[in-house]
C-alpha cells in the first residue's frame, strides 16, 4: 500500500537530503555565523524575580551610552496576541519590562559590548531596585479567589474559560464502571539543539530594517516587527537562515526580536544576540504544564459512555504572539476525545497566568498531554474491566468504516484505519511472548511491562478553524512561486522555513513528481521575507500539505504552459505529450525541459500563438477541499523494564505504527518520527523543570535538566501505512509531530503495566525514579504481601 | 554565558607553575583538562584574574612503576585510563570506573588530579581512589608532602591543599592478584552525576578491606574496616543513616541499593 516512486526521485523516494551536503560538511549558515563588520553583542539583564515591582534601574554613568532600558524605547509598543475567543483577557508584554516584571528572566535592560563576555561585564554592574511581589507559581492556586494577581487589572489569573458542555446524565445511569484520577504533566523546556538568536542592522540604501532571526515563520514576525515598532511592513526584512530546530520555540515573535530591531535602528551598527543554555533554561520554560481531573463511565466490555474533564494549563505570564496563551487551553477541549468515539462528553479548561514565562506550543503542542491522559484512563478502565488494554482500545477507536468520521467535538476525521494500526502494534511488539516473559520473571529482578498508546494529530488546519479563534494570524492559501530559468533548473519558492523538516528534498520531489525534473536541479527560496511570498510559516505540521499542495499546483501551472510550448514546436496535441526525466516526451520526439524554458526566455518568437504570458513563472495559491485539517495517526507499544529498587526505567523494545497519508520521503517521515520520539521519551522519562515557592527555576543547567541522549534512546521500529487523505494533493497529510504524542502515555502506560503487581499507578509525568519509588512506597498493602 | 576576562599562563615545569602560583595567590587557579572549571567559568562562578595551564608540563603526564604501586602523573586523562593505554595496578577497577565518567569527550580532557583538587562529591576518582588507599603527592615552594587520599577532601569543592600547591601525581597501590572490587553508581542517565556512589575493596593479603560511599553531599563516608559490614549486609540501612546520608526516603534508599549492589560484586 505504500507509495513507490516509479523513479526513485518522486513522491514516495527514500531520496537522501539535499540539504544534508552542507550540514554534514558543517557549512551550514545559522544566525551566529553571521558576521557583519562594525556588529556588537547584546547581553540582556534578566529578571532575577518572579513578580516583583521594579522600582528603578540604576546604570553607572561611564555605561549610559551602551545600556538601554524600556524608557529609552520611545514609540515601541508591547506584544498583544488576542483572539476573539469570548472572555479573553488580553495581556501586554513590554519588549523591556517597566512597571512590574512577571517570571524569572524577563528582560528588563539590553547592554552592549564589543563581545558578548564584555555586554556581559556591563550589565553585571547595573543595580535594578525590585519590591517583590508574592508569587503565583502554582495554577491551581492561581485560580482561587484569594491568589495574587499576575495582572492586576484582570480581576483573577484566567486568560480564557474553554468548554464543552454536554450532558452525561445517562453515561452516569448506564455506567458498569466509574474512573476517576488526577493527572499532572510537568513543565519543561523544549531545548532545541539552536536556541533563539537575532542580527539586527539598518541597511540605508534599501531603507530597511533587516533582522536575520532564528525563527519558524519570517513573515509573521516581520508583520509583527512592523506593528511594534511603527514601521511600514515594506520597511522590514526578516531572514530566516539555517535554523536548527523550532519545534514551536521559534514559532514567536520575540521580545529579543523586538529590542534588536529597535536598537540597530538608534545605534546605527549592527547588532546581535546569541540565546545561550541558561537563558533557555531558566528565562523559557514554557511548556506541556497541564493538569487534569478525570471521570471515565464505561460499560461492562470498556466501552466508554461519557468523560468528564476539568483541566488546566499554565500558561505563563503573558500571550506570546502570534498563538496566545489559550492555545493550548482551548486544544485540550476539543481534541481529548482523541481518537475514539466518545458519545458523551463534558469538558472545561482553564488558561492560567502564573508567574513563569509564557506558554508556547511544543511539538504536539495539548496532544501531548491530553494521551497521557486518554490513553492512561483507558488502561485503568481495562484493569477494571479485566481486559488487555488494545481490546478496550479497539472497543473505543473510531473504526475504518465509519470514516470520514466527524467526533463529538466536530473534528472531521479524513480517513484511516485506526484499530489496523493497534493491532499490527500488538503484533509487532510480541504481546503475547512478552505476557509469557512478565509470568517468568526476570534473573536481575526487574518487572517487565507493556504499554500502547493510539492517537491521531490533526495537521494544516486552515482559515475555517482559525478564524473562530481569532488569533493574530489566522491561515489561509499557502502560495508559492515556481520559475524556470533558461537554464532548465526550477526555483521555488515559499513563505515557509525548513528547519528540519527537509524541505529542500521533499519540495523537490513534488516537483519531480509532475515535472520530472531531476532534484537534484530544483531550489528552494525561502526563509526570507523579500523573496518568498507571504505565509504564516512552519507549524502545526502544515508544510508537507500546504507548501507541497501550493508547489504540486504551481509545478502543474508550469507544466501545462510547458507542454503547450513542446507540443506546438513538436507539432502534436498537448494529450499526446508526458513528462519523463527532465524530458517532455511526444510520439516521435521530445524535447528537453532546458529547450523548452531557453525558447520562453530567449526565443520567443518560436512560441505558440496563444501562449500564457505568464509564462514558465507561476504564483499559486493553494488549500485543500477542506480546511478543517488531515488526521494522521499512530500506535506505539513499549516494553519497559522498570527496577523496583531503584526506580530506574530502560526501555527494551519500541514499536510505531504510523499512518501519516500518502509520504513524500519515507525516510524523512522516519527521521521526524524518531526524533519526536526522543522527545516523547524526554518527556516521558527526563526533562522537568521545577519551580521553588519563589518561582525559581531549578534546572538551570543541563546538569540539572536532563535531556535524553543517545544511550537513553531505544531502537525505535517504524512501519509505515498509508491511507491518503482524501482532501490534499497525493494525499499528503501533516505528520511533523505525531513522535512526540505518544511516548509519555505508552511509556507511562508500560511502567504501570510493570507495577501492576504492586499496586502503584503513577499518574504524573516525567516518570522520573523519585517518583516510582514514592508511587511503590505509598501503594496500598497487597494482599499476601 | 561568558567568563570574566582572565590572563593565560602555559608553564613548561613545575616549579614555573609554582612560581605563578605564588605571584598570583588567590588570584589563581589552575588548569588541566578543563572540564570543570570551563563551565564555572563560563558561568561566572569563579573569576580568576589568572589562569596557569599546567597541561605543558612533561613530568604531569608520567607514569612510574615503583614496585608496589603505579604513580600517575595528575594530567593522566580519564581516556588514557579507560582505554588501558596505561598500566592498570587495580585488576580492571580504573578502566571500569573511568569508562563512566561524564561523556567520552569530557574524558579526552578531564584530567585525575584535576577531579582530585576539585573535589566534587560527585567525583568518581574521589571514591574510588580512597577506596584503594590511594595518596596523592602534592608540591609546594616549601617542598612535598603526600595526601591519603581518603584525607584529601575536606568538604565540597575544597581540599587541604592550602595556597601556592599544586598535586602532581597520585600513588595507586597494587591490588593482590586475588583482590576483589564493587563500583555501582546511580545516575539517571548515562554520563550524568551520579546520585549515589559506592566503592568496595576486599584484598586481605594487603589487609585491606574498605567500603567508601560517594555522592554525598560533602567529602564521602570511609569505611576502612569493613569486613563486618560485608558480612553482614542487612546493616546497610543502619550505616546509610548513622552517617546522616538519608536527605529523604528516595535518598535512603538510593544510597542503600547502590551499596549492596556495590557490596554484592565482591560476594563469593
């Protein structure tokens, strides 16, 4: 069922990266190899408060002229992302803080030097006098009437009230069995292997701000550079250049961002800044906190009747731009169900402000959180009911003949098979075999467990979803540029950035696919806002469907007015003439693409009469049928070995099916699902990080936050389905962060599968060793123990 | 983040790192492989005026057979021993323990006396080589003296070294030819600091039969008579506690399995 490319350069190619040759050359260009002459360092001093009033900021005169403070930043305006939701409170963050500053590492002055060590000199002998303010640090406290306020004009620390509200009387009446649990996932960062980093300068002949940014989406920050700084948009330039990783981190307009623009302007030379780990660590984590109340009513087989949910998400101390504070908060609620038929539902999240830096959405972004949920509660209605867990999954998932498949929250499920994907996990990882070891025992002690987690990941939503929200940037047609030159090459170009989802391969093998154009002579143009057409860039695992649908189409463009030339010169109908290796090829003779373009640019009178004068360039703009998304969708089994006495986890075999549509690259799916996965297992299992009642961070340093490494890595077992959505071009489905969905919830599912014999069910992520041995200390007396 | 500016000296013998020593006082630290001082530096945690590299200097990276024991000069990598590209007095307990300290990079640099001078209680060479009855030659304007090792450190980050000296090699004893050894560690995750740490000798020929417990949060706790406690293992719990080791429950118990489990590589 798998696609093949007939050329072994098409949809469907395991071709090798394109853009691996510079990569692994390490000729990349990221924001720090910049070096423009006459450029100088930024080190920002950071809040070392939580909430706390600033008072006054105290610079020794000989540094006035290389300190700049939220006062000096006349005209510029704070970051507001609103959306339309009802009840939304809209907060502002000044690029510089002034007044009151709201988590640890805010930024309250910029200081220059001609090397970072040097900014770093100065801003360590600024004196800034703070009154401190107590401390929102827990969301669940937040939210009480009689907790402090982040923004005291808001009355309370609720961003948004999210809900679904239906009615579960009769999954109460009906229910064979009721459970009820707590769940919290704990907030970490998302440490791309690049942090963040910006060039400034103002370059005079052209009359423009140009800002290279490590970002996700260049356009959207040049939209919202020009709106904070009071600038034409035509005025602003923003370059994306080699980026090494976003996930969501760089899908932001930054307040960094923000006071570079301003300070290349007023200073008149170049300037930079490089985010280093502790700035990462401690000014940005930012994401997965969420916190969830939980009743499952099922039946007598595990068929659920009804969930009631009550949840909610630290969002931090304001909206990031351009998606909000809510984002996540209002996701919870309608993508819970997750991929099951769910047929009574109640629902209510809170967005919460605390005193930490503002949420973000990671990759998988609620998905995440709410597996863990769905899928641990499953398990525990399984152990209940006395039956394997994938049985009562299959009981619940949204079967294959029902789709397309609109849930109880109106999500439109495009097409797939999710119980084929469940059970050819069960069959992969040997559940059989490994219920037959678990009775053995191990020599060394350990308990054995297996854990499954199902999902599904909605991807490249467009306008109809968005514009309910409200939000700042709301999708629409993704366009995207196609040119011949006379040489025979094809320059695409998009508003998108590729920064790790190998689009520079993947974009040419859509062209490859229509054109039969070699790759190998297809580039990319994007990354920067004066060449690329306007698009509100890389996220939400839109690319592959809206970038590729946009260049599919634009490629088709070209390849009518192509043949159009061939078939005239060649003096047969456009019908009878096909594209083949770079070849457009008649009944007795062809041309090459080469010929072909040579004739548009430089010998138009050879052409046909009624030639498109647009010729062999396109702009096209591209949605697909629908825009309410694809669906992909995955299984993961784990087995785990857990070690009673230390609480250690290794993990011994990991098996993924994913159905991700038609694929471009099996093997670029396959590089985005392993390293989503190593992220799951970071979240599963490592990365946290803690906060004191003072709203301190506490991993400061990687010796402290854990991020896995090769040797926490298992050897993950890919298969592939391909079910195409019906709606895109190839049926092409978003597929970037499905990875990182399940690993928390089948992992989390595998160690309480291995202490089931104890008793203990954890129910808090990472499930770190301090916590399994707390969970084995505090499980209930067995019986016989 | 960025070090303090700081001046760079590469002397080419010990008594030129001594005298720069000298000069610069508490001004001055001294650098081997860097491993450690790299990031305090970076994160400002130290602000030396002047940094003395000492990786220059030929004598540091010697090695000696005396007869009864091996001398590694203090610039000895942590690599160099767990690739046994040296001699190994220990029947294999180095390059065990070397083999897991941090990652292989940190290894290619990091240094045995600098992991001794810097006294991290998380230092596997710390526990280790105070298990063995190792000691340590230090040298100073006035002349040198040697350090047990189990001696050396004096708390977190601090030795009896006192100002002006620098530990130039370290003396590891032979082990008898039928000397077992333990080594268990818990990190929770490879190459991580560990949370627990254990070393266990047994070579009666020597008469020697010692138990440290590392990762502590200070110098480690020596047991250098631990015959009884071998023997009798269930009295783990009791040791862990009357030694103060027990933060918290996890902490305990941490520390209890990693010295059984230490314990139960030298059991018959």
């Amino acid at each position: 069922m798998e696609t093949h490319s007939k050329t072994g350069k098409g949809i469907g190619a395991r071709l090798t990266r394109k853009e691996d040759d510079r990569y692994m050359r390490g000729r990349g260009e990221f924001v720090a190899d910049i070096r423009l002459a006459g450029m100088k360092d930024v080190a920002f001093l950071r809040s070392p408060l939580a909430h706390a009033r600033l008072h006054g900021i105290n610079v020794p005169e000989r540094l006035r002229d290389r300190v700049f403070t939220h006062d000096d930043m006349t005209g510029v305006r704070a970051i507001r992302a609103v959306t339309g939701l009802p009840g939304f409170k809209v907060s502002e963050q000044p690029p510089l803080a002034t007044g009151k500053v709201r988590h640890v590492g805010e930024l309250v002055a910029m200081c220059l030097g001609e090397t970072r060590a040097e900014a770093e000199d100065v801003a360590a002998e600024i004196d800034v006098q703070f009154e401190e303010l107590p401390v929102i640090v827990n969301m669940l406290q937040g939210q009480r009437s009689d907790s402090p306020l982040v923004h005291e004009d808001w009355g309370d620390n609720i961003y948004l009230e999210s809900s679904f509200d239906g009615d579960l009387t009769e999954a109460k009446a009906a229910a064979a069995v009721t459970v009820t649990k707590e769940f919290r996932t704990n907030r970490q960062c998302m440490a791309p292997l690049e942090g963040k980093g910006a060039v400034a300068y103002w370059d005079s002949r052209l009359e423009q701000l140009v800002v290279y940014t490590a970002t996700q989406m260049p356009h959207i920050v040049r939209t919202g550079l020009a709106e904070c700084l009071g600038l034409d948009q035509a005025k602003v330039r923003v370059i994306a250049p080699d980026v090494g990783g976003g996930f969501g981190y760089k899908g932001i307009l930054t307040p960094e961002e923000i006071c570079l623009g301003w300070l290349a302007m007023h200073c008149g030379h170049p300037v930079r800044w490089i985010e280093d780990c502790r700035e990462h660590l401690t000014a940005n984590a930012n994401c997965r906190e969420h916190h969830y109340h939980v009743t499952a009513y099922a039946d007598a087989r595990g068929k659920i009747l009804g969930l009631e949910v009550e949840a909610s998400v630290d969002a931090g101390a304001y909206s990031a731009y351009p998606f909000s504070a809510c984002l996540e908060g209002a996701q919870v609620v309608s993508i819970l169900p997750g991929p099951y038929v769910i047929p009574a539902y109640h629902c209510k999240t809170y967005s919460v402000a605390t005193n930490k830096a503002p949420i973000l959405p990671y990759r998988g972004v609620a998905r995440t959180g709410v597996c863990f949920v769905m899928e641990l509660i499953i398990d525990a209605i399984a152990r209940a009911v006395e039956r394997e867990p994938y049985e009562v999954r299959l009981e619940n998932l949204v079967p294959a003949s029902a789709m397309p498949y609109t849930n109880i929250t109106g999500k439109d499920f495009d097409s797939g098979d999710y119980p084929k994907s469940l059970r050819r996990a069960v069959e992969e990882i040997h559940l059989t075999d490994i219920r037959a070891r678990q009775a053995d025992g191990e020599p060394d002690g350990r308990l054995i467990g297996i854990g499954f987690a199902t999902f599904c990941e909605q991807a490249a939503h467009g306008t109809s979803v968005y514009s309910g929200w409200g939000i700042p940037m709301v999708p629409g047609h993704e366009q995207a540029v196609a040119r011949m030159t006379p040489g025979g090459s094809l320059e695409l170009r998009i508003g998108a950035h590729s920064h790790g989802q190998s689009m520079e391969t993947t974009l040419a093998q859509v062209a490859h696919e229509v054109l039969g154009i070699d790759p190998a002579k297809v580039k990319l143009v994007h990354g920067d806002t004066e060449y690329t057409p306007y698009s509100t860039g890389t996220w939400g695992s839109r690319c592959a469907v809206m970038s590729g649908g946009a260049v599919a189409t634009a490629c088709e463009k070209i390849a009518e007015r192509a043949a159009s030339i061939a078939a005239y010169l060649m003096q047969v109908s456009t019908e009878e003439v096909r594209f083949e290796n770079g070849e457009i090829v008649g009944p007795t003779s062809s041309m090459s693409l080469e010929e072909v373009a040579q004739i548009w640019y430089l010998k138009p009178q050879l052409l046909p009469p009624d030639i498109d004068s647009g010729g062999l360039e396109v702009t096209v703009g591209y949605k697909p049928k629908t825009d309410s998304g694809t669906f992909s969708y995955a299984s993961h089994a784990v087995v785990v070995a857990v070690d009673p006495e230390l609480g250690d986890v290794e993990i011994l075999d990991y098996v993924i099916i994913e159905d991700g549509g038609t694929l471009i690259n099996p093997m670029v799916v396959e590089g985005q699902v392993y390293g989503g996965a190593g992220q799951g297992i970071g979240t599963a299992l490592y990365e946290e990080m803690p906060f004191d009642a003072a709203g301190q961070p506490l991993a400061s340093t990687l010796a402290d936050y854990l991020l896995p490494g090769p040797t926490e890595m298992p050897h993950f077992r890919v298969f592939h389905m391909e079910t195409p959505s019906p709606n895109t071009k190839f049926g092409i489905k978003g597929i970037g962060e499905g990875g990182a969905i399940a690993p928390p919830a089948a992992i989390g599912n595998a160690i309480n599968d291995a202490l089931a014999s104890l008793g203990v069910e954890l129910c808090e992520s990472p499930m770190s060793p301090r916590r399994i041995l707390a969970a084995i200390a505090e499980a209930p007396p067995r019986e016989g123990a | 983040m960025k070090s303090f500016a700081f001046d760079y000296e590469k002397p080419a013998t010990i008594v030129e790192a001594l005298a720069l020593l000298g000069e610069a006082g508490d001004d001055a630290k001294v650098l081997a492989g860097g491993q450690s001082l790299g990031p305090m530096l970076n994160m400002r945690l130290v602000r030396p005026r002047r940094l003395i590299d000492i990786t220059g200097i030929p004598d540091l990276h010697q090695i000696t057979d005396d007869g009864d024991a091996i001398v590694f000069g203090a610039c000895v990598t942590h690599a160099a021993i767990e690739d046994g590209r040296i001699p190994d007095p220990t029947g294999g307990m180095m390059p065990n323990v070397a083999a897991g300290i941090a990652y292989r990079a940190v290894r290619n640099r990091g240094t045995i006396g600098g992991s001794l001078v810097h006294a991290d209680p998380a230092a596997d060479w710390i526990t280790t080589l105070a298990a063995i009855g190792a000691e340590v030659t230090v040298t100073g304007i006035d002349g040198q003296r040697r350090i047990a090792v189990d001696k050396l450190m004096v708390s977190t980050f601090e030795t009896s070294l006192v100002a002006g000296e620098l530990l130039v090699s370290i003396r590891v004893p032979k082990l008898s030819s039928d000397a077992k050894w333990g080594f268990y560690k818990f990190c929770r995750k490879t190459g991580e600091f560990a949370e627990a740490m254990s070393a266990v000798i047994v070579d009666p020929a020597r008469g020697d039969i010692r138990v440290v417990i590392g990762a502590t949060d200070t110098r480690p706790v020596v047991i250098a008579d631990a015959a009884t406690l071998i023997s009798k293992p269930e009295s783990i719990a009791t040791v862990i506690e009357e030694n103060g080791l027990a933060n918290d429950a996890y902490d305990a118990q941490v520390r209890r399995v990693s010295l059984w489990r230490a314990i139960e590589q030298v059991m018959p």
